[in-house]
C-alpha cells in the first residue's frame, strides 16, 4: 500500500502542513507518470539503532566516541537479527561506529536470504557532541538550561549543530533512492530493447515471407517448358520446407525473448534497504520524512514519537515510492522493539 490509498485512515492525524506536502506528492506522483517510460520505484527501508553500550547505561553522551557494544547489546542486536532473519535485504550499510557496524554483523550472521555484504558510510555516524561528549546526559541538560537552551537544539562547543546532521542524512537516503532508481529503469530500458527487436524480428519475417511468395510467383510465370516445372516444383517443395524452418527458428526466439523478459520481470523485486545508525542521527532522519516530506504515522503512534529517540536495536520502516521529484512515504513501524520482550 502507498499513501494514496490509505490518505483516509490518517487524514485526522496530519497537520494542514503534512496534508499539503501529501497533495503535493501525489500531483508530482501523477506528472512523473505522464511521462513515460521513467517512472516512480517502490522500495523500502528498515532502519536500526546500534545496540546498548556501556555509555548508554551510564546515561553518557558518546557522539563519534568509538564505545563497543557490551554484553546486553550484543544480545539485544542478536534479537533484531532473529527478527528480520527472512527478511530479503539488497543493500546493506551501517556507520562506521564499531557500536553500529558490529551490531549490523550481528543482524546480518541470523539473516538466512544471503544478505549483501556491509557498507561502511560515515554519513551514518552519530552527531558530533563536541566538548559534552564522555558527560553524563544530567550534567549536559544542566548545561543546555544555563545557557537558555533545551536539549537537543542546546549546541556545546565543538558539536554538530541538527541541521548539519540531518543534511547528511538526507544526503545519505536520496542518493540510495536514486540508485535504486536509476538500477530500476535501467532495467526496464532494457526490457523494453528486448521487446523492441522481438518485435522488429517477428515483422522482418513476415516482410520476407511476402518478398518470396512475390518472387515464387514471378518464377512460376517464367517456367514454360515441363522440366523447368518439375524443377519449379521441387524448388517449391524445398522453400516450403526451408519457409517452415525459418518460421520455427523465428518463433524459437520470440519465445525465448519472451521468457528473457518475464524471467527478469520475476527476478526484479522491490528492493529492501537496511541501515544501522545511531539514535540522535536517526531522529533528524525521521523528523525530515515526517514533517518534511509529509510522510504519515501508523494509527495509534503518538505525533511526538519522530522527535524521541529509539530504544537501542529499535526497528523503523518505511515503504517509499521514489521518483527525483516525487516522494509517496509510508511508516510501517517506528521504534519497533518487541524483539527486546524479557531482556
């Protein structure tokens, strides 16, 4: 399911500003359909936060400190990995954070769909802390109230400021969605070539068919004497045969262009995306799909849950319909954590 479909079920939920963002995706959604061939791709995005840490019991901000997992989150990154073992992932990354890289490795040893190997990419890394970073988060928000901010948009010195990480992010999540995309009508160009000469091969045959029978026919009005008909007889009976033979070799191929074609039809699916990340960075993510782009919460999610962040190892999907300018979102879960039940 996309937005348009389900536009009913979350219109009470949306803020003037999100129904216009929707409105405005659909009337791009629409154009990029009229114009031909390139046409918008589905795909979807699941979205993890690394495992716990000793920091993060100790309520220590980390940024890009370089903290291991500890005991419990190599456990807890064990269960997301049970979780999504059936899932079929096409593209794999993680920050280059060994909190976040291992926790990914962890995921991907329970995945039995023989996941694509790990991509490394340091726009997924956590935000930049500065000067607070190895602090304790009390002695940080004591710092943010002096200085007359709130936690997070409090910047110490040294930090990141949000806008600053969530534009890596973004970067990050449209360069894929073009990938992605431009894998995907590639593909059908090249379906479409396929068709194109199956079809030009089948019409050659019949032109040349026809150019023969017109030649069969002027040969016949020239053999006058009964040896030249017997010899035209036997030519007759010969080019019927070699006719048939070319007609079976052209239906040979068109039927194997047909099954080249269909085979990759089948082959071709949607292409699932996982990303290891880390909480403060996730969330400036979310907040762009969902105030940003407009993208809808599941019934009965609370309009602030963007704005917190995941619990460690929670799980975060969105089925996206991508073109270069035209967005449909969809949030299937956000901060999914029943794999952590018992812990």
């Amino acid at each position: 399911m996309i937005i348009e479909e389900e536009e009913g079920v979350y219109c009470q939920a949306m803020s003037g500003q999100q129904k216009a963002a929707i409105e405005q995706q659909q009337q791009n959604a629409a154009t990029e359909d009229m114009m031909g061939s390139r046409r918008s791709v589905l795909m979807r995005f699941t979205f993890v936060r690394h495992g716990e840490t000793q920091a993060n019991k100790d309520r220590c901000i980390q940024g890009h400190t370089d903290i291991p997992l500890c005991q419990s989150g190599e456990e807890q990154a064990s269960r997301a990995g049970e979780r999504l073992k059936d899932v079929r992932f096409s593209r794999v990354y993680a920050s280059d954070l060994c909190r976040a890289s291992t926790t990914c490795r962890l995921i991907l040893e329970k995945n039995i769909c023989h996941p694509p190997p790990l991509i490394i990419d340091t726009r997924l890394r956590e935000r930049n802390f500065g000067s607070v970073e190895g602090m304790v988060f009390e002695e940080v928000l004591k710092m943010a109230e002096a200085n007359g901010s709130s936690w997070p948009q409090y910047s110490p010195p040294g930090a990141e400021s949000l806008g600053d990480v969530q534009a890596r992010l973004v970067a990050f999540f449209k360069e894929v969605c073009q990938s992605i995309y431009d894998k995907n009508n590639n593909n059908l160009k090249k379906r479409e070539a396929v068709n194109s000469i199956s079809e030009k091969g089948g019409k050659g045959g019949d032109r040349t068919e026809a150019k023969r029978e017109k030649e069969d026919e002027e040969t016949k009005k020239k053999k006058k004497s009964e040896e030249e008909a017997d010899m035209e007889e036997e030519n007759m009976l010969n080019e019927a045969k070699e006719k048939e033979r070319e007609k079976e070799q052209e239906r040979r191929e068109a039927k194997l262009g047909k099954r080249t074609v269909q085979r990759e039809m089948e082959e071709e699916e949607e292409e699932h995306v996982l990303v290891v990340s880390h909480g403060a960075a996730l969330r400036q993510l979310y907040l762009h799909l969902h105030r940003t782009l407009g993208c809808p919460l599941p019934p009965n999610i609370n309009p602030d849950t963007p704005a917190r962040l995941s619990p460690n190892t929670g799980i975060s999907t969105y089925s996206v319909r991508y073109s270069p300018k035209a967005y449909t979102l969809q949030c299937l879960c956000l901060h999914d954590s029943q794999h952590l039940q018992g812990m």
